[in-house]
C-alpha cells in the first residue's frame, strides 16, 4: 500500500456483520451536521450520535440520517462521552469524526484497504485544516479497531493514545498505520470569530483544568502552549515556557515524534513573533528532521521559505520548491515559490508560479495580483492588467476595499 504507511508495531474477530462505525458527539451542530452526516454514507454501517445538550435541530438531522441517537449529560469532559460513544459501537472498527469534519471520498478505498490488514491495530489520519492560518495538515489517531482496551482519555484534546500505546506493549503483534493522503476535512477554522473566540476560552479553561490534575502531560502542555502563542491577546512567554515543559517530559520514542513535531513547530512560530529568527531556524528545522508525514511539516518548510526570504533567497526558493513537491495541490506553495522566484528576478518561472496557484485557487486575489506585477516587468501590458483588474474584482468581492482601492489608482495611472 503505497500510501499506507506503517507507524510501528488481534483479538479474535467479530461475529459482527458491521464492519464500521462513525461515532460523533455533538451539541448545536445543525449547521455543520447534514454535509458530515452525507459523506459518511459510502464507509459507514451505522452511525453513533451522542448529544450533549443541543437545542437547534441537530438530533432531528441525525435522524434524519438514521444515526441511533443517544444523550449525555456534559460533564466538561470529552474523554467521558467518546468512550460512551464507542460502548455504542457494534462494528469491528470504529471510526471517529467531528460533525465539522467531512469524510474525503478519495479516502474511502483506502480505509477499506486499512481494514483489511489483520495485523492493523489503529490508523493515524491525515486531516486537511481547511481555512488554517498554520498547518494546513495534522495527522490524528481516529480509525482503530473496537476493542475493550481502547478507550479515550484527556479531558479536552481526547485521545486514544495511550490506551493504544499500552496495548502494543502486551500485545506487540499490533500495528498502528499512517494514512498519509487527506482522509478528513476540518472547517472549524472557518467559524466566526465570535464563534473561534469561544472556542479558545472553553478550551483554556478545559486544559488547564487538564494539567491541575496531570501538570506533566506533554501533550497537554503542547496544545495548552499553542493555544497562547496562537492568540494574540495571551502571555505568549508562558506560553513558550508551557512547550518547553512539554518538549523536556516527552520521552525518546518514535511514538511522541507527533507530539515532539507540533512542539518544536510551536515553538518556531513564538520565536518566529518575537523575531528570534534563528531559534525560529532551529526549531522548524527539527520539525523536518523528524520521522513523520512529509504532509504534517509542510508549514515548518513554508515558515522556513519565509524567514530565508529575508536572508538568503536561493534557501528561500528550496524550501518553497519543496513545499511545491510534498503538495503539488496547495495554492499557497506556489504562490510562496513565486514570491521567492520573483524576488531573485526569474520572472518566466515566477509566471508559472503564480499561474499554478490560480490555477488551483481561481479566487487567489494576491496571487492575480503579483501575476499582474511580473507580466507586467516582462513587458505583457495587456496580460497585466487583466490580472490587476481580476484582482481588484476578487479583493472587493472579499472585502478587502482598501487593497482594491490601490490597485485601482495604481492601474489608472498606468492607463
């Protein structure tokens, strides 16, 4: 399975003629439900829904769907109503989705192909962050087999991890496999900022109540960390101070690699804010050293390629030329690369560049517009205002009057 790959390391199967089941615990989710719901009809025999106390239509569209539908009473604990969830479960594997996750169909095949290994204990998936600021990639341990051992712990930012971990020891047979094409999409970024701004408070709250009880969880400490260097109104120095815990508890085992990556990859972005560009440099060049999907450090080369714009230009175009390679689909990449190609005044392939990115993102305003700048450094007059005017056209569409409004002067000026 070429894009399967092993992470390292059964009980008898089941009489259960359900192969698979999609848990979801959900509250107020009526907006994000029906497309999650939808993409799952293709995997999934039956559909598990705990509700924890929603007052929209959301158990109605669940029904709707034929999900068995059943409540649970919150309790500020995540861990709590996941594993009531996968008790739920009568299938032999046992997926968990988020209701504003969508199932990626091109995946499908391959999660077949997964459930087929008869050494294959769980899969880590990869997850598209569409919308994501940073790390357009994760990699979350979601697809595993039902069984009694595994269950879900972490109060916020549950996981199965350890219980998985822990059954690899006693049963060393087991395997836990890396799905390194996108299998879930994730559009929690693109909520309101009403919405992401309590989402950040209730999940502060959650963590911290978290490292009350377990103050040496590095995982914990990671994502605690993140949340404040992420935020621009919280003490970033602590929240260096929370990553740099974590990175001295984790232990040496390619197990953590996932959880040392996203720590040495928050740490490149606090350096990258306090303009301590060579800790920057450092931290996200252990990110690419590590052992994980090329797919999950792909904005560690990206931050790279940024920082390297400003001091070397030929790194610059490596490091986006190699964001290029690991994800030929993502607009930013080339957009970057042409930036870079740009600057170092190869104007031919910094068309082409640019071109790539419009290509794959039409509505890409700021890649129709330094396409605009180029041509029009070439001497393609006519060509660059068609890409200024697209431009203008694409920033007022997104509200962006003020960018629109320049580039406006500026073309009829030229003209």
């Amino acid at each position: 399975m070429s894009r399967i790959k092993t992470a390292k390391k059964g009980f008898s199967k089941s009489p259960s003629p359900i192969l698979l089941s999609a848990c979801l615990i959900v509250k107020n989710e009526e907006q994000h439900l029906p497309k999650c719901l939808e993409s799952l009809r293709s995997l999934a025999d039956e559909i598990i829904v705990v509700d924890t106390g929603s007052s929209d239509r959301t158990v109605a569209i669940a029904k709707k769907y034929r999900a068995r539908v059943f409540h649970f009473a919150w309790r500020d604990d995540f861990s709590q109503v996941r594993n009531y969830a996968i008790t739920q479960a009568k299938g032999k594997w046992i997926l968990v989705i988020d209701a504003d996750e969508v199932l990626e169909q091109s995946a499908i095949a391959i999660l077949q192909e997964v459930m087929e290994r008869e050494d294959c204990l769980a899969a880590n998936l990869l997850r598209s962050e569409i919308g994501a600021k940073q790390a357009p990639y994760s990699l979350i341990l979601r697809l595993f087999r039902n069984h009694p051992e595994i269950t879900f712990t972490g109060i916020y930012h549950e996981s199965i991890d350890q219980s998985v971990a822990a059954l690899q020891v006693k049963e060393p047979h087991w395997r836990v496999l890396n799905v390194e094409v996108p299998v879930l999409l994730h559009y929690g970024y693109m909520d309101s900022a009403i919405q992401l701004r309590h989402k950040y408070e209730f999940a502060q709250r959650l963590m911290h109540k978290h490292l009350e009880v377990f103050p040496e969880d590095s995982y914990m400490l990671n994502k605690l960390g993140a949340l404040y260097i992420n935020n621009p109104d919280s003490d970033r120095d602590f929240g260096i101070s929370l990553l740099q815990k974590g990175l001295s508890l984790i232990d040496d085992t390619d197990q953590q690699n996932l959880t040392r990556c996203e720590i040495y990859y928050h740490l490149g972005l606090a350096y990258q804010q306090n303009e301590d560009w060579e800790s920057a440099k450092n931290a996200y060049k252990h990110v690419i050293e590590l052992d994980v999907p090329n797919l999950v450090k792909l904005s560690a080369y990206v931050n790279l390629g940024n920082i390297y714009q400003e001091l070397n230009q030929q790194e610059a175009i490596t490091y986006f030329e190699k964001v290029t390679q690991i994800a030929p689909n993502f607009a930013q990449g080339h957009f970057n690369y042409g930036i870079a190609l740009k600057t170092s005044g190869c104007f031919t392939e910094a068309i082409a560049a640019y071109q790539k990115a419009i290509s794959l993102e039409p509505d890409y305003a700021d890649a129709h517009q330094n396409l605009g700048v180029v041509l029009m450094k070439v001497g393609y007059f006519p060509e660059a205002i068609a890409s200024f005017t697209k431009a203008i056209q694409l920033h007022e569409h997104q509200q962006n009057y003020e960018t629109a409004e320049i580039l406006r002067s500026a073309l009829q000026e030229f003209q």
